[in-house]
C-alpha cells in the first residue's frame, strides 16, 4: 500500500514538516506490473494472475480487491499470518521530489507455497505462458522461479539487490532483464545515464546472463540488447515517444507489463519494446500510478502506436 504526502520541502534528519492529506493508494511493484499487463493484454483475452503475500490487515483486504477489480486473478496472493501488509512511505515536495521508505512486511513471506503454486500453473500449447519477477520479495524465491522451465521470464531487478545477489539471478539466464538507469549502475558497479550508455549496459548485462536486456533511461527513452535462437545479437534505442508528462511514477512499471503482454502475444524484441515505450509513455500523461496505466485506446490516443 502507497501511502503519500504532499510536503512543502521534504524533511531533513531530525526534522518534521507538515503536509497535506495522506493519500492511500494501491502498489507494489508486482501488483503494478499486473494491473499495466491486465489493462493492456486482458482485452485480447490473457489471463492475468498476482503470486504474492499480503497480511491479515485492511491493507491486504484493499489491495486484492483493488487487483480483482482490475481482471487480476488474486487466488495466488497469501494471507500471511502474524505480519503487516507491505507498505511504501512517500514523500513528494512541490517540485516533484520525493522520497521513499518501504516496509516490506508480507513480501518477505513470499516463498515456497508460492513456488508451488507457481508450478502448478497452467502452460498452455502454443500460447507462451510470461512469469514477471520484481525484485520486492527474497532473491532466493526468484532465482527458484527462474529455474523453474517451460515459461518465458521477465525479470525486473527493481529495487537492484546488492552486486553478488544480482550476479546470481542473471547467471539464471532470464528470458528478460529490464531496469532502469541507476538498478543497471547498481548492478554494473558503474554510472548509467543517457541512451548510449544504457545501449553499453544492456550488451553487458546480456554478456552478464541475461539472455535479453532492456535499460530504460526515463525520458530518453530505452536500449535493448537481444540474443536470437541461433544465439546472434541484436539490438537498438528506442526514443521516448513524445508526451506531455504529468506524473511518472510507475513509468517503468506500465513498462514491464506492457513488454509482458507483447511477450505472450508472441511479438519480436524490436516491437515489443517498442509497445512497451508506448504505453509508459501514455502512463506519464496520466495521474496516479495504477490509476494511470492505460487501456490500449489510451496508448492509440496518446501516442498514436
Ligand atoms: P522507472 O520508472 O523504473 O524509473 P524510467 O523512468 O526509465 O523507469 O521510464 C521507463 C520508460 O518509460 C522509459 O524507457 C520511457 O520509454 C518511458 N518514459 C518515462 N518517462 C517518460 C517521459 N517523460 N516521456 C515519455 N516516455 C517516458
């Protein structure tokens, strides 16, 4: 659960500031990701399901039902016992600024029965069946799902785990790697910024596991690095399509479902992070983070793809 305050100037250590009213909004990485990926693919018939925990609390209630109302199918988010819901503190000053503190609560929960269920989902013929992973719940619990086969994996290495942690999940070889400028400097122990060096950083993650990387660099737009069946590399940038952006937070969220979706549709690399771009850029014209992600009449509307 978001919880978010509109402050003057935000606060420095040992200090209080005043703000306005506390707004209480659904979140998460994860929960995010599913509801872009249920607004863009549900249409076209892809079934979208959440594996998760919440705790026993009014959050947990508010956040699965925010997750049904949206097409999600929540059967595979756990009541945890004995532990709060994940929350996520957010200052924002007035010129957009914010700061962020999560408490992750049930995410930490996340674990076998999750796995299990995860084993248990259907793979159907013919139809790619696309596991989103963010990095909110154990890198333990990730790297057992990645290793789990006959899915396409979309790992979202967000918030970036500490250099050796991140050197294991890629050594799993998702499908996908997508972060953005300052999780692949995390992860590459050295600075991102700007198309060029997310086009460097996305051929060294590849080199690093990944067998496909997207770096996304806000509103430069994105690189991707791609490795074809016969094991050749592509690759390219792809500009931001160009909007008037009002909020972006959840920018790289509505990204990652939007690549899901175009994944299971079966579209290339070029393409798909292309449709992603697009609908994160749609999702900047828009208030509210998953308020904010778009239908694809939005995308059409906003972007012209
Ligand atoms: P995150 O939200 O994870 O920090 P980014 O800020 O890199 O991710 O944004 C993800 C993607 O969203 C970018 O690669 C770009 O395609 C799109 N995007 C972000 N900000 C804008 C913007 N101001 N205008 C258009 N597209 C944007």
């Amino acid at each position: 659960m978001d919880i978010a305050v509109a402050v003057p100037a935000l606060p420095g250590p040992g200090a209080t500031v005043l703000g306005g009213a506390a707004v209480f909004a659904p979140g998460g990485k994860g929960a995010n990701q599913a509801v872009a990926a249920a607004r863009l693919g549900g249409a076209a018939g892809m079934t979208i399901a959440m594996l998760g925990c919440v705790g026993d609390d009014e959050f947990g209630a508010a956040l699965r039902q925010a997750l049904r109302a949206e097409g999600v199918d929540d059967t595979g988010v756990r009541v945890a016992a004995g532990v709060p819901t994940g929350i996520a503190m957010i200052t924002v000053d007035q010129a957009g600024e914010n700061m962020i503190t999560v408490a992750p609560g049930a995410n930490r929960e996340t674990g076998a029965a999750e796995l299990d269920r995860l084993a248990q989902e259907p793979r159907l013929p013919g139809a790619p069946s696309v596991l989103v992973i963010s990095a909110e719940v154990p890198t333990a619990v990730i790297r057992a799902a990645l290793n789990q086969e006959g899915r396409l994996t979309v790992l979202n290495l967000a918030p970036a785990p500490p250099a050796p942690g991140a050197a294991a999940l890629l050594a799993a070889h998702p499908d996908w790697l997508v972060v953005n400028e300052s999780e692949a400097a995390a992860i590459l122990g050295r600075p991102v910024s700007g198309l060029t060096e997310a086009a460097t950083a996305a051929a060294d993650l590849v080199q690093a596991g990944a067998r496909n990387a997207v770096v996304t660099a806000g509103a430069a737009g994105s690189a991707y690095r791609a490795t074809t069946i016969e094991q050749n590399q592509s690759g390219g940038t792809v500009a931001a399509f160009p909007v008037t952006a009002v909020d972006t937070v959840g920018a790289g969220d509505t990204f990652v479902g939007a690549l899901a979706v175009a994944l299971a549709a079966g579209i290339g690399p070029a393409d798909a992070v292309t449709a992603a771009a697009a609908a994160a850029a749609t999702a900047v014209t828009r208030e509210g983070t998953q308020t904010g992600m778009p239908r694809p009449a939005d995308v059409h509307a906003a972007t012209g793809y």
